[in-house]
C-alpha cells in the first residue's frame, strides 16, 4: 500500500538521523564527518583508525556505539512485548508491567544491591529472574480450572505487584543509603551503563524474540478476537497465548534487566503504530519495533544531552508519554 | 442421503447444577438449514458451544462427516466447522477484508500468513455475501446488519461442511433479519453446507428452516418439518403464553394472543 510505504520511509528518515545524532551528540564533542569517518575506518572500508585520538575512539566505540545499540534493542523490545500483550489481552491499555515483571524485576536488582553491592551481570541477572518469576506467579494465581482469562490475569498481575513492590519497600528501608540511592537510580532506567558485553547478552533474547513475533504476527489477529472466536478458527488459545505472553515477557525481562523499568515504551509505542498503520498486526508488529527503536534512541539522546547531567530514560519517556496519552483520550482516539 | 453432522445421546451440565442438556440427538444433512428453538435457557447455546467444541459434552458423540469431533485438534475442527457467534466485539477495528481473511487461518501453517491464494477465497466469500462494496471499510463502522454478513463471510471463507449460526438475528431491524437469512439459505443451496441455526422468532424458523428441533429445559420436546412442529399448543406449552395461528395464503405465522401471559402450573 503506497501509504505504508511513505510512512515506513518517514520511519526510516527518523532513523538515520536519530541514529547520527547519537553518535556525535554529548559533551565530547564529535563532529558528523568525524563520526563518518571513524565508522568508515572501523569497517575497514577506507582510513586507517590509529589516526584519531584515543579519547575519541573509547567515546565513540565504547560509550555511545553500544549505548545506541542496546537503545535500539530496549525500544524494539519494550515496544514489541507491549504490541503482544495488548493483542493477546484484547486491552489496548496493557503494558509490558502489567504482570508484575517490573515490580519483580526491581526487586531482583534491590536484592543484588542491598546484599552484594554494585555487582555487575549478578545484578542484571536477578532482575531478568525477577521479572520472569512475578510474570509466572501472577500467570498461575491467575489459572483456575484449567482456564486462564484475561481480566484475572490482569487482576493477578496488579496483586504480583503489589506484593514486590512491598519487599521492595522493605529492601529499601533497610538498605545503606549510598546502595538505596543507587536502586532509585536503577529503577527510573537509562542505558548509561550500557556496554559490548551488555549488547551482546541481551542481542540473543531480543532478535530472537522479535523473530517470533514477527513470524506469528498473522495469529495475534486472531488471537484478538477473543477465545471463543479465535478457538473455532482453529487457534489452541491457551497454549497459544502462553507463547505470546513468554516470548514478550523474555523481551521486557531482558530490556529491564539492563536498562531498568523504562515506562510507557511499551504502552503508547503500539498505540502510535495503530494510529499510523491500522491495527493489523501484520503491519503493526514490524513498524511498531521501529518506532520504538527510534523513540528510545531519541530519547536517550534528549535525556543525556539536554543538562549538564544525565537524566534517567525512564523519566523522559514518561513526561513525553504522559501528555501524550493524555492528547489521545482527549481526542478519543485510545481505543485503539 | 449422508449426514453432514450426527449428534448422538448427547448431555451436558455445568459443574454440578443440574443438566442443561439431556439425551440429545439428531441428524443434519447437507444442503439443510436445521434450526435449534425454544425459550431462553433452553439449552440451544449450550448445544451450539458443544457442537462447537467451546463445550464437552458429559456423554454423547458428535460427528462431522462420520468423524468424531471429540480429540480432533483445534485446527482440524476450524476446517470442518465454522461458527458465527452470537456476540463480536473486536478491540481492535480489522478492516472488512482482513476479518474475512482471518477465516483462511485453519489452512495456513502455524507461522503463515495469508497468501493471494487465501486473499483470492476471502473475497469471492465477501463477493457471495453481496458486501464487496464494504471491503475496505472498518468492520467499528458497519451497521449490526452487515457485521453479522461480514462474520458469515468469514466462516465461508473456512470452507467448511457446516456452518454454526448463534442467534444471527438478535440485534437486527426487520430488514436486516431478512437480508442475513436470504444470504444463508442462498449459500445453502449454493455450497451445500449443512446449516445449525439457533432463533427465537417462531416465524422465521418456519420461513427460513427445512427442519426444527424443539427444546425445552435441556430435553428434546419435538423434531421435524417448522410448520408441523410450531402449532399454537406447542408453543403455548413451552412459553407459557397465549398464542394465534394466522393462515394467509400459502402463508403461516404464530403471534401472541392479546391478554396476560400465564404461569405454568
């Protein structure tokens, strides 16, 4: 459809700017053809890399080229889990947290903090078990006679999170000070710890996630319907939407295992890409992980060069998402 | 001729009230519109939804083509029975063109997508169902009519040997009744499908259906040809209420006498 077509290539011209800007926006300044030239250098394609400063080397391949590209997986994955679950629950106001994962994820990470300290990996990786944990108790809470539906499991989701954010709570009145401010900062999310090995960890859960998303994207039309309508077009709609709520609780886990609870991603970017392309999912899944890429790596650059100090991703995403939300009630237009 | 469908000595409660199905059988064959009929709580959804397999039934076989629907997976059912159910309410507004299409899904493979050969059936369904003008429209904008003709699309586009019609008729005007019952004896005819249809107007059962089934709380109370099962007693029995026969012509229709209804004693 030519509109797609135009809209994917304003996607696309979002994103080649976006992802310039990144790279030479912050307080080492890089100018855009010394960027070019570097990248051109480093893929061995023309220039010799030795010749630039060290200082501009580490900014540019080990600060802000990992930190660009763990942006681009979180936004694609906060964004795809959220279009997922909002298909499978029929309910265009669930979110990637709705089960609790990040409630559970915070408290994984507080544990490791209070207890152990700044330990990297360690951290990250009770924050992924957090995560998965509160998303399976409130999955289980919700099945009763072999039947899972959607208003319990958003109602177990909301006690799951209820009940982490009290242990959660009760970390953070016991911890020292100096770790409880390093939670705080945890919790409101940024990607300012990002790193190759944190790339390289989280590339394998994201693609593969995505993957399966895109590749079942046809059934979670289907699957929107409702249980009975998608059961008699031939869908196994527990098993099915086990499936959908796994790989999209993989996806947030990790995105929040290295980068905090980044909110409203996952809400209002599949909101957006409803109101830009309808709400096939056919189309929706795809332009809804780049949308979301392109909105957490604008993001992160407002939110680490807009002052002098970083400001969490988190608390950026949510003073552009809370308006927003709030333009599309008035406008009546999020029912969609 | 063959059965389409056979329901044999079936029952059904719920968890330990008392039973909302009691020993039912019949026969369905192709190219007949079978109507299910009688008063709310009767057991005609129940015996829809075990039809449909939404349901198990506690005893009973039902068999699609001699094959018995009990164990057959999800899928291979879609391919055999289509359903239209009584309510459809979509978060999200597919286009007319994307619901129908959704009916091809039972024959795509689990990580497919429709391809112009199941875009190809989609719209000679929406074409049989005389909405090709509404294709690209969203299905929130159409009239509760046309919805309900999208929705039969949609099962046509399974390609199935039966067709399940929930209460097709409960939120339409007099013309749209009309309209969405025409279509289907039409693909009746047209595809030899063997039809189950669930109504409550006494008059279109004996006006659309070549056969009935009478239920009344959970047991079969009659069988056969409309227009010999629906007589003024029957009904009066079953609803409680003082009923007239009018004759005009060829045609027949049950209405309510004036006065009070009356409780059965």
């Amino acid at each position: 459809m030519p509109a797609k077509r135009l809209l994917t290539a304003i996607l696309a011209g979002l994103f080649v700017p976006a992802f310039f800007a990144a790279l030479f926006i912050g307080r080492y300044t890089l100018l855009p053809a010394e960027v070019v030239s570097m990248l051109v250098a480093w893929l061995g394609i023309s220039g010799n890399l030795a010749d630039w400063p060290d200082a501009a080397q580490v900014v540019l391949f080990q600060v802000r080229l990992p930190r660009l590209l763990m942006a681009l997986l979180v936004g694609a994955a906060l964004a795809g889990s959220g279009t997922a679950l909002q298909g499978v629950m029929r309910n265009p106001l669930v979110s990637p947290y709705i089960l609790g994962l990040s409630a559970g994820a915070s408290f994984g990470a507080a544990l490791v903090a209070a207890f152990f300290g700044d330990v990297y990996l360690f951290r990250q990786l009770f924050a992924f078990l957090g995560g998965v944990i509160a998303t399976v108790a409130a999955y289980r809470i919700a099945r009763v006679r072999s039947e899972t539906p959607v208003l319990s499991l958003v109602l177990s989701g909301v006690l799951v999170g209820a009940f982490f954010t009290a242990l959660l709570s009760m970390i953070q009145l016991f911890v020292d000070p100096y770790r409880l401010a390093g939670i705080i900062f945890w919790m409101m999310g940024g990607l300012h710890r990002s790193s190759w090995t944190a790339v390289q960890l989280s590339l394998g859960p994201v693609l593969f996630g995505l993957l399966v998303l895109y590749k079942l994207r046809w059934r979670l039309n289907v699957l929107s319907l409702g249980d009975d309508e998608a059961r008699s077009l031939g869908l196994s709609v527990g098993k099915e939407r086990i499936i959908f709520i796994g790989i999209a609780t993989m996806l947030a886990a990790t995105a929040v295992a290295f980068c905090g609870s980044i909110g409203w991603v996952g809400l209002m970017i599949p909101h957006m890409a409803r109101m830009i392309v309808g709400p096939d999912h056919r189309v929706v899944i795809p332009f809804s992980f780049s949308l979301g890429a392109v909105f957490v790596l604008l993001s992160d650059t407002m939110a680490r060069s807009l002052f002098e100090f970083e400001i969490p991703l988190g608390v950026i995403t949510t003073l552009v998402g809370v308006p927003f939300f709030a333009y599309l009630l008035k406008k009546g237009e999020a029912a969609w | 001729m063959v059965e389409r469908i056979t329901v044999e000595n079936l029952s059904y409660r719920y968890d330990d009230h008392k039973w909302a199905l009691q020993d039912i059988s019949f026969k369905v064959e192709p190219g007949e519109i079978f109507a299910l009929f009688g008063p709310n709580s009767c057991g005609k959804t129940t015996l829809l939804r075990c039809i449909s397999s939404l349901l198990k039934p506690k005893t009973g076989i039902i068999r699609v083509d001699g094959l018995n629907l009990a164990g057959m997976p999800a899928v291979k059912q879609a391919r055999r029975v289509a359903v239209v159910h009584q309510i459809h309410q979509s978060t999200f507004p597919y286009n007319v063109e994307t619901m129908v299409l959704m009916g091809r899904t039972p024959h795509l493979g689990f990580l497919g997508t429709p391809d112009s050969a199941a875009l190809t059936v989609a719209r000679k369904s929406i074409n049989d169902m005389g909405i090709g003008h509404l294709a690209d429209r969203y299905i929130n904008t159409l009239s509760g009519g046309e919805r309900q003709l999208v929705l039969i699309a949609r099962s046509l586009a399974q390609e199935t040997g039966v067709l399940l019609l929930d209460e097709p008729t409960t939120y339409l005007d007099f013309r749209n009744q009309n309209q969405v019952l025409q279509q289907v004896r039409s693909l009746v005819e047209k595809r030899d499908l063997a039809v189950i249809i669930t109504l409550h107007d006494p008059n279109l059962v004996i006006q659309h259906a070549h056969r009935v089934l009478l239920l009344q709380e959970g047991k079969v109370v009659g069988i056969g040809a409309p227009r010999e099962k629906l007589r003024r007693e029957t009904l009066e029995e079953i609803y409680h209420l003082p009923v007239e026969e009018v004759t005009s012509g060829d045609h027949f229709f049950l209405v309510p006498r004036d006065g009070c209804c009356h409780d059965h004693e």
